[in-house]
C-alpha cells in the first residue's frame, strides 16, 4: 500500500481528476494549499509598495492505493498536470503502513478498495 501526494497548479485539477477517472482511481482528497518551489515568485504592488509574492497557490490530492494502482495513477496525474514550464508540481510516494475502514473496521488492502 501506498500514500501518492501530488502537489498541481489549480486550473489542472479537473484535468487531473479525468484521467485519475479513466485510470480507475476515484478516491481521493483534495485540498487548497500554498508553496514555493524552483519557480520562486513574483512582483506584486499593493497600495504602492511593491511585494514579493513566493508562496504560490497549489492544490494537494492525496491517494491511498493498493500497489497495482500506484503507476496507473502516477501516470494520469502527469497526463493531466503536464504543461511542460516551471511550476508543475511533484509527485510524492511514500509506503503506507496501515488503512482502516471506519464504517466496517476492514483493514490493509480490502480497506482501500
């Protein structure tokens, strides 16, 4: 079992929550979040003064997957994340030790269906 967390620009989501779709993976959480990266930021004038704008709008999707499904979905985040510039987003895998099932307290792999 693994946790993916996908870290993409915001105007990809729907993009990325299709081809999840057509690669079977339909559970996941999303969140709104900001972050720097190799992008750095950008200039922005508020009321005269110029700021430096670098923690830059993302969205978070997590994933919990049985191992058969962890290079499906890692290829359709890439299929509906790429631009091809600066800004992206990363994909992170990290091994998942436990998944529980509260409705039905089923565990491991039947937990995350």
């Amino acid at each position: 079992m693994k946790l993916l967390t996908a870290f993409i620009q915001p105007e990809k989501l729907n993009d990325v929550k299709r081809a999840l779709f057509a690669a079977e993976v339909r559970k996941m959480s999303v969140t709104n979040c900001l972050g720097c990266g190799q992008q750095g930021g950008f200039p922005e004038h508020y009321r005269g003064q110029e700021l430096e704008v670098n923690l830059i709008k993302k969205v978070r999707i997590e994933i919990a997957l049985n191992n058969d499904f962890v290079q499906p979905a890692i290829d359709a985040i890439i299929i509906g994340a790429k631009t091809g510039n600066i800004g992206d987003g990363k994909i992170l895998i990290s091994n998942l030790d436990e998944c529980i099932r509260i409705r039905t307290e089923e565990s491991g792999n039947e937990a995350i269906g």
